[in-house]
C-alpha cells in the first residue's frame, strides 16, 4: 500500500547484501592465503599482501562497517517512518473521506502541527523565494480547506505530520499516535515476525511474555538511537559488532518497519470501511485459495430484493470479528462464464477473483464493496 515501504526494504537489503559481500571477499583471501604453495612465485606476494595491508585494516575495516552500517540503519529507519506518516495522511486526502470519520488527533492537531510546519519552513535556508512562497501558500490553502464546512473537500497538510525527535520505543508511539494510531509500538509486538527477530537479537528462545517483547524492543531501540548518536558525534569508543550481528539488527529492523506500515494499513481500511457506503453481500459459500477467489450460489428471487452491480475494479472487503481484509475485484465469474460486472443478489452463482490472499477462513467473513 505504501510506496515508501518498498524503498525501506530495499535499502536494507542492499546493505545486507552489502555486508555479505565483505564477509565473503574476507573469507576468499584467507583461503587463498590458506592454500597457497610456497612453490608459486606468487606465494610471496599474496603473504606480503596479507601481512602489510589485510591484517593491519582488519581493525579500522571492522570499525568503518559497524559505525556506517548504525547511521545507515538509524536513517533508513528515520526517513521510513516520517514518508509513512506523511503517505498515510496522502492516502486520506485521496481517499475524500469525510473529516468528522477522521481520527480526533488528527482533527485535533492538524491546525498545531500546520503552523509548526510553517515554522520550519521559514527556517529552511535550502527553500528561498518563490520555492519557499510556494510551499507556505500550500500549507495555509491546506488549513484554510479543512477550517471550510464542507465535510469532504479539504487537503491535509500532510508534511505537518512528519516533524519528530529521535526515534525510540516512547517517541515512536507518540508520533503515530497525531495521525490517530494509538499505541504502536506495543501493537508491533503482536506481530510474530518482529518477536522472532528480537528473540533472536537477545540470544533467547521465543517466548508468549509481550512483557519480555516490549523490554527487547524498547532496548533495541534505545540501543540504535543511542549508537547513532555516539558516532554522530564521534563519541564512540566501542565495541564493534560483527558482520553477522549488524545483519541480525538490520533484519529485525526490516521486520519491525514492516509492521509499523502493516498497521497503518489496517488502520486506513477501517477508517475508509467504517465511513464509506457500502453494499453488503454476506458470507460467500465457498473459498478457493489457490486461485484468491470466493463464490456465492445463485437462489430464486421474487422480483422483491435491492439488487446492485458488482464490477470488476470495485474495492471490496472482507471482515470478521477480529480483522478487516480489503482489496480490489480483479474479476467475475457468472454461471462460470466471464463477466465484466455482475447484478447481486443473482439466480446464478457467482465467483469473485481478489487481489489479495484468500484462506478457507473466508466463509466466515461478511463480504461487502464500496457503492
């Protein structure tokens, strides 16, 4: 759903890649050091090599690859979350939903957070003249849009929603918590590929304890902040970890990033499901989820019931007790024949292909689609 999130792992996976690497052409030379013949005329110069350069650099090249690996991580992480917020906020202008559906922080600190945001960018030297005219009137068209009666025409500011300190377990909390999203760092740790990841950071087997979780991922993210923050300012001293324990902490950061956008989603679906009209089918009789479709049988209609048309490209959702999952129609099938759109209810049966993941679970989900 967020572009931004692509980005993220991309940029870790790169540098894991990028670690990997080093850890293998390490690994090459002391092989080939390992084997050389003392016959080959080259044998001297691949010792000389190894004494005069390789052994002495091994202490500055660890040091070099541990201190950028933690300001790479820090910024990935730091440029993740401002651009998530910032699409979250896009994502609800774009959705035109209407401002009293919109969660109470972000009617509430919108105007706040606005002229803070002018602020800064009153400060920006790197924004001058017309650039920076530019920008100010944007804003204040912005606020005066949502200051307007109109219940759907307006235009968040959606950079006014980016402004952070230093990112920890607390500060995170509070800066998904404007845009109406309360708690999100405890919710993370609901989420199994983010306590795997931390168990295996701590040297732990996994546990159901979320009281352990939140005291791993609170120190993990102290523990960045704080690394970051040493050698940001040259106060670092050591030690070094390994290629293998920087690989370790850039893929929990991966899963942890991923799970903020997970619930930033889910949020943006019940916000868009709880205030859109939607037409409601119930729960489809059969699942199929090798193929992510669901079907309905067709039943005798009297002529009596409020029909209405399905199509393919519709947005559409599935709910339980417990979950939301939204998507889009990606086709239809009546009487098993394609069509383009189909009349609901019908006296044929009627299969629905989606976009996303569908499980035997499905029968007990209320199916319904945006009017």
């Amino acid at each position: 759903m967020f572009t931004c999130s692509g980005e993220f792992s991309g940029n870790i996976d790169e540098l894991i890649l990028h670690l990997n690497y080093e850890k293998q052409k390490k690994s090459f030379f002391l092989q080939i050091v390992k084997e050389s013949d003392a016959d080959n005329p080259l044998n001297d110069m691949i010792l000389a090599q190894f004494e005069n350069v390789v052994k002495p650099s091994n202490t500055s090249s660890k040091e070099s690859t541990f201190t950028n690996s933690i300001i790479s991580l820090y910024g990935y992480l730091e440029s993740y979350l401002e651009k998530l917020a910032e699409e979250f906020i896009t994502k609800i202008n774009e959705a035109n939903i209407p401002k009293s559906a919109l969660p109470p922080a972000i009617r509430g600190r919108h105007l706040e957070l606005s002229m803070s945001y002018l602020q800064r960018v009153a400060r920006y030297k790197l924004k001058e003249g017309a650039d920076k005219l530019d920008c100010e009137k944007e804003v204040i068209a912005g606020l005066y849009s949502f200051l307007q009666e109109e219940e759907e025409s307006y235009t968040l500011n959606s950079k006014a929603f980016s402004a952070h300190t230093n990112f920890n377990y607390d500060s995170i909390q509070n800066f998904f918590a404007q845009v109406g999203i309360e708690k999100i760092t405890d919710r993370v740790i609901g989420f199994e590929s983010v306590t795997d990841q931390l168990a295996l950071r701590q040297q732990q087997e996994p546990t159901e304890d979320n009281t352990v979780h939140k005291g791993w991922l609170e120190s993990e993210l102290r523990d960045l902040a704080q690394l970051r923050n040493e050698i940001a300012h040259g106060a670092f001293e050591g030690p070094y970890d390994s290629t293998e324990l920087i690989i370790e902490r850039a893929e929990f950061l991966k899963s942890f990033g991923l799970a903020i956008a997970e619930i930033l989603h889910r949020t943006f679906d019940e916000i868009v499901f709880n205030c859109k009209d939607r037409n409601t089918l119930g729960k489809p009789k059969h699942a199929f989820a090798e193929h992510n479709c669901f079907g309905f049988l067709g039943r005798a209609l009297d002529g009596t019931e409020e029909r209405f048309t399905i199509k393919a490209g519709d947005e559409i959702f599935a709910k339980n007790q417990t979950s939301l999952i939204s998507g889009y129609i990606d086709s239809l099938m009546l009487d098993r024949n394609p069509v383009d759109e189909v009349q609901f209810p019908s006296e044929l049966d009627i299969g629905i292909k989606v976009n996303f993941d569908v499980t035997s679970s499905m029968t007990r989900r209320e199916i319904s689609v945006i009017r």
